[in-house]
C-alpha cells in the first residue's frame, strides 16, 4: 500500500473505501472475540466461510469476522447485516440452515433466536434485546461492525476522521476540548486526562512518552482486552491524538500476555499504520513524527499500577515508587511520561470528532460520558455492558443484566476488582459514577462488576480477595507485605471456625495502617474488601466469630469444630 | 541443551528483539514459549547478549509469574481463580484437578505430562469456571468433567 501523504489523501482513501462497499449487500458478522472463541466461533467462522463457497454464495453475501458484541453468555454470536438478525449460541450444525432459510429465502430461524426470559418472546433484532436497549455503546459499538484486522473498515466507519481534525488544531487546542469534555481515567483512580495531558506537555524532558496502559489485571474485568482487540484503531488514533497535543515521538502499549489474540490484533494495526503512513515520521504531512511499540506483560497484577508499569517497561521487576514526583514529570527513563487506560484512549476520537459540549451532555456532573463494565459472576447475561456514567446498579443488574439466576436472591455487587469494595442491596438505587461509588466505599476501578448472591459467604470473598492482594504484593514496602499476610491470615481463621473476640477491630486497624503507610495504590486500596464487608456486612462475620456458623453456607466451620 | 544450540537459540530471540534491554520480559516470554521454562544456561546467554547483570534477567524471571525456572509438563493446565470464576467454584474444579493428577498446583506430574498452574482471570468470565489447557478453553468445568476433559491430553 502506498504512505499517505497528506490529510486530502486520507479523506480520499476514506471516500474510495466507502464507494467500493455496497451498504446492502448481506453481511454476516461472526463475533470472535475471546469469549465466542471459547464457546467454539473459529469453526462456526470456517463452517460459514466454507458452506458460502459450496452453496455459491459469495457474490451475495460477505462473511465478517468481527470484534467482541459484549453478550458473552449467549455466544458464538451472529448477526446478519443490513437486516440485523441476531443469532445466539450458533454451532456448526446451524450454519446450511442459517444460509439455505435465513439468507436464500429470507426467512427467520426462530430457534436461534435470543428469547426474552420475562415474556418468553422471541426477539429478532440485535438492538432489540434488553441486554442492548438500556445501553449506550458510543465506545463499544463498532466492534459488531468492523473486523478488528482490517484497516479498511475501520476507516468506513469514520475512522482516523478525528485524527485529521486533531492534525487541523493546535496541540492547545486539542489539550483544551478534552478538558472540556471532562473525560477522567477509565483506569481507575478518575484523573481528569486533559489535566494530564497538559502537566505532561508542560513538563521539561528530553524526549516526552506516552503509555497505553493495557494491563488489564482486575479478575472479572475484560473492557479493555475487548477494546484492543475488537478495535484496535480506535485505541491508536486516540494514541496518535494524545501524542500530537502532548508533544510525544514514542508510544508505547503494556499488555497483559494472557490475552494472545489482543497482542495479535494490535500489533497487526501498528503494522498496517505504518504501511499507511499514519505511524513513522512526517505523518499525513504534518511534520509529526510518532511509533508505537508493544511491550508484553508476564502476569503480575501490580503492573497496573503505572510506576510499576513503568519500571516493567525498562526491563525492571515491575515494582512500584513512591510517587512523590508523578510520571508525568519523570515517568519512563526519567522523561515526562503520560500513561492513560486503554478505555480512556478509545474516547479520544470521538471527543474531537463530535465536540467536547456533545461528550459533556452524557454522564453526570463530575463523570462524563459512558463506562464500559464487565458484569459477570451470578447474574444471568454475562458481558460487556457499556452505560452512561450516572445510571443505577439496579438498572445495570436487573434490566440489563437480566438479574440472579436460579431464583436466588442478589447478596451485593463488588466493582472496582480486587481492591475494590462490595455494595449491598441497600445501595441498588445509587447512580454510578466516579464519586458515588466512592462515598459508598468502593471505587470506579478499571469497570469489573462482580454481582454475588446469596449464596456468597462475604468473609469467604474478603479472604479471597485479601489472599490474592497478598500473592500479588511486590514485597517492596512493610505494610503491604506484612499486613496482607496478617489479615489473610485472620481471615482464614474466621473461616474456618477459629475467629476471636476482637478479630473485627484488628481487621480495621490494619486496613487503617495500609490505607496511611503503604507505597502504592495496591496496598493503599487493598484493604477496600475487608473494610467494605465490615461496614455493610458486618452481621456475617459475626455469625462466623460467634456463632461459629456461615449464614451462606460456604466456609466449612462445622469440619474444623468436629476436628 | 549443548552450548551451541543454547547460544543460537538466544541469538535467535535478541535480533528479533534487537537487543533492546526493555524488552527483557518480552524476551523471556519468547524463550519460555519455545522451551517450556527458562534454562539457567539460557538465562545466562541472555545475559551476556544483553550485557544485563544475570541478577537483574534472575529477578524479573522470578518477580513474574509466567516465568518459570524449572522444566514443564507437556501440556500446561491453567485453572482460572479470578473472581467470576471464584464465585462459580473454581475452588472445587482446582481441588478435583489435584485429586485426580495427585500433584498441586505448580507442579508437574511425574511423567511430565501436565503442569499444572492458576491464572487470575483470562476474561472468558461467561463461561466460568475456566481451565485452559495448552490453547484450548474448557468453559462451564465442574468437578465432574475433570476427568473426561483431562483424557483428551496424552
């Protein structure tokens, strides 16, 4: 392919693009995000592909392999466009039914169909489906429609339109609409980004960076994995944005190595960038200079936290720093450094193709437009559920989430992963956001929404959560490695018949001491479950202390008393 | 391994990663992928090519928890204990998994067929309990299944 090499080169490739594909032709989009891919979509995909050519189809109808659709629990996915039928949990056996009814006769096949579980009605097209209707996929929307390995959609679909507006701004000009916007940081802690942006600009340094921070370790949590590897694009122009406003040459992305198909996906975008010219020196002629380089991770969740990320990046143990000087002054290799999540790049394009006054409309006051969450464990629809920032718990679970399954009662919901805390029934009707979530006494975090039913000992999951913050501790500072181990230990004695009088007021004296003295925002926040249980479910533990009974039936205290 | 290969195998991964320091971990994924483990000798040869002290390439082989210094089984079994997974007995699917191969989890079967290792979360949380082994997802895993499922690796 040859390199753009201006902004008119690119709209005319858009244009060319847009004129070969014929919006009516019969597409068929299979999901192969890693979800689908464990529910068997590759061979669905190739039963597709080969069934098209057999029946001599393939002048009529396209096959697209496509990024994740967030409906997890129903997959293998397929939807047929421009009808928009949605086919549910697709096997092989369906695919010459699926061509010979559904695209030769234009009928429906009704047992493929998503039935509506309240009303038993079947439901024929994707936005239809109540999992989707409360949602508001700004971010997340594409990935049904584009193939995450072909630039050319993307662009179809208006991709790198908000690059060639950026590249039309002044970097201030670009610093300040994302100010306005009031986009904070979809990883976590919910910095505003273009106050960011602006310290890391401002910053002196020999060189400038910035960091797609894509170390996804919250268990539960895959937004951003989705993201990167359904849309990778979007990821990059948002990337490309940032750098050109923050006066970066190099960027760099930190992924996880447990997400292969993601670390393929992105580094066939870098690639075909770099074909296009969108990466590499004098791009679209701007005289902007910019490359991406993929860094794998090796499993260890600290690397989130972005001085140990950034450690990592040097070839360091990822262990994290006192951040007394924040990255965006000296960050990697000493140089101002900007880190931002994979979400919050992914909302770039679209702040500076539609404005920040239409971003600033979605969301409520200090939260600004959408949030990807991942809302898995006892809740009937799994998936990626992308919201506008204000809406309730109660909605996310119930209405979209489709509530508890097998007539259980909902126990609580745990947002913000492992160092986040669990929010009772009582606080189902709080609206979320940045702030709201962290008055109840948890926090926004990278998006995992873990609901828990009845059946889910609250102690048993501060001792999980407590167990695993301790395996992933670096060790580097006292009183996360100590005090983890002493409140895991607690823990478990709590469990296991053994708790004492006075264990409770122990439990919140260490949380206090971690909350003060430890390092890094691991050991800072890790005392969230324990500290989070105790206030709402404080009952529990002490049935478990002294009454030596767990109300949910799951720790085995009456093995230990018969020991 | 003879002297020879060691070196050229290493070789092999640091031109592809043109001997680029930050990219240790990556290295390390990389010779991990083709070896099973992390050789000392290899460990050794990357620190030498490099020009890293071997007690820096030692510290991140061990700080991370995909590396591994020791010889792995044939097939890697990776049980996913994120919390998706927790709250759907992961617990149980790890504890039937011991039972049946009578080893724990970071050890090898003594006929180096299995490995066996937990993982915290690989986002396939609709279809928890997970386990993985080598490149295949068994979804939905109960303690049940475990032994029909481990039959299909030899």
């Amino acid at each position: 392919m040859t390199r753009l090499k201006s902004l008119g080169e690119l709209e005319a490739l858009r244009k060319s693009i847009i004129k070969g594909r014929d919006p009516n032709k019969t597409c068929i989009t299979v999901c192969n995000g890693t979800g689908c891919h464990a529910q068997g979509c590759k061979n669905v995909t190739a039963a597709f592909q080969e069934e098209v050519k057999r029946q001599n189809l393939a002048g009529k109808v396209d096959i697209r392999i496509s990024g994740c659709h967030g409906f997890c629990e129903r997959g293998p996915l397929v939807v047929i466009k421009p009808a928009d039928i949605f086919y549910q949990r697709v096997r092989v056996k369906d695919i010459p039914e699926i061509l010979a009814e559904t695209i030769g006769k234009g009928n429906i096949v009704s047992r493929l169909l998503y039935t509506n579980p309240k009303t038993g009605e079947k439901i024929v097209h994707e936005n239809e489906v109540p999992f989707y209707q409360r949602q508001k996929r700004i971010i997340f929307g594409n990935n049904g429609l584009i193939d995450p390995t072909s630039i050319d959609d993307y662009f179809a679909v208006g991709g790198y339109a908000a690059l060639r507006k950026a590249l039309q701004m002044t970097p201030e000009q670009i610093i300040e609409e994302i100010k306005k916007s009031g986009l904070r940081g979809r990883g976590g802690a919910g910095f505003p980004t273009g106050n960011k942006w602006e310290s890391t600009r401002r910053a002196k340094g020999d060189a400038k960076y910035i960091i797609c921070n894509s170390d996804e370790g919250d268990p539960g949590a895959y937004m951003d994995r989705s993201l990167i590897e359904g849309n990778p694009h979007s990821v990059l122009e948002g990337m490309l944005i940032g750098a050109f406003a923050i006066g970066s040459h190099q960027g760099y992305i930190y992924i996880r190595n447990e997400y292969p198909l993601a670390v393929k996906n992105v580094r066939l975008a870098i690639q075909q960038m770099e074909d296009i010219g969108l990466l590499g020196k004098d791009i679209l002629g701007s005289g902007f200079d910019f490359n991406i380089r993929v860094n794998r991770g090796g499993g260890a969740f600290v690397c989130g936290e972005e001085t140990a990320l950034l450690a990592s990046l040097e070839g360091k143990p990822g262990e994290p720093r006192a951040k007394y000087i924040y990255p965006s002054e000296r960050g990697l290799w000493g140089q101002p450094t900007n880190v931002n999540n994979v979400e919050t790049w992914a909302n770039i394009p679209l702040i500076i193709s539609n404005g920040a006054d239409w971003y600033s409309q979605i969301g409520t006051e200090g939260s600004k437009g959408t949030k990807i969450f991942a809302l898995v464990g006892n809740i009937t629809n799994t998936g990626l559920v992308e919201v506008p920032m204000g809406i309730t718990l109660r909605e996310i679970v119930y209405d979209i989430g489709g509530g508890i399954p097998k007539g259980r009662r909902f126990k609580a919901v745990q947002t913000g992963g492992p160092s986040g805390g669990m929010i009772p029934e009582s606080l189902l009707d709080m609206p979320v956001d940045f702030d709201e979530l962290t008055k109840a006494g948890s926090m926004m975090g990278s998006g995992g929404m873990i609901v828990m039913d009845e059946k889910t000992c609250m102690v048993d999951m501060a001792r999980y959560y407590t167990s695993f913050l301790e395996g992933e501790s670096c060790g580097k500072c006292v009183p996360c490695r100590e005090g983890l181990q002493r409140m895991r230990e607690i823990l478990t004695n709590i469990t296991i018949g053994k708790g004492k009088k006075g264990d409770i007021e122990l439990l919140e004296e260490l949380s206090a001491t971690l909350v003060d003295a430890a390092l890094c925002a691991l050991g800072g926040t890790a005392p969230n479950p324990v500290m989070s249980t105790i206030r709402h479910f404080r009952d529990e533990y002490e049935a478990h202390i002294k009454e030596k009974r767990c109300p949910a039936g799951v720790c085995n205290i009456g093995k230990a008393r018969a020991k | 391994m003879e002297v020879k290969e060691v070196k050229e195998k290493v070789a092999r991964v640091l031109q592809k990663y043109r001997h680029d320091k930050s990219l240790l971990v990556d290295i390390l994924q990389d010779i991990q992928a083709e070896n099973g483990y992390l050789p000392r000798e290899m460990l050794e040869e990357v620190s030498r090519g490099l020009d890293v002290p071997l007690s820096r390439v030692y510290s991140v082989a061990t700080f991370f928890k995909a590396f591994s210094l020791k010889p792995r089984g044939r097939h890697l079994i990776n049980v996913c204990l994120g919390t998706a997974c927790h709250v759907r007995g992961a617990d149980r699917v790890l504890g039937q998994i011991e039972r049946e191969l009578g080893i724990k989890k970071g050890e090898n079967t003594p006929d180096l067929r299995f490995t066996l290792e937990t993982v915290n979360c690989v986002g396939a949380c609709a279809l928890g309990p997970i386990v993985i082994i080598g490149e295949d997802y068994h979804g939905e895993m109960t303690p049940e299944k475990v032994s029909a499922v481990l039959k299909n690796y030899n």
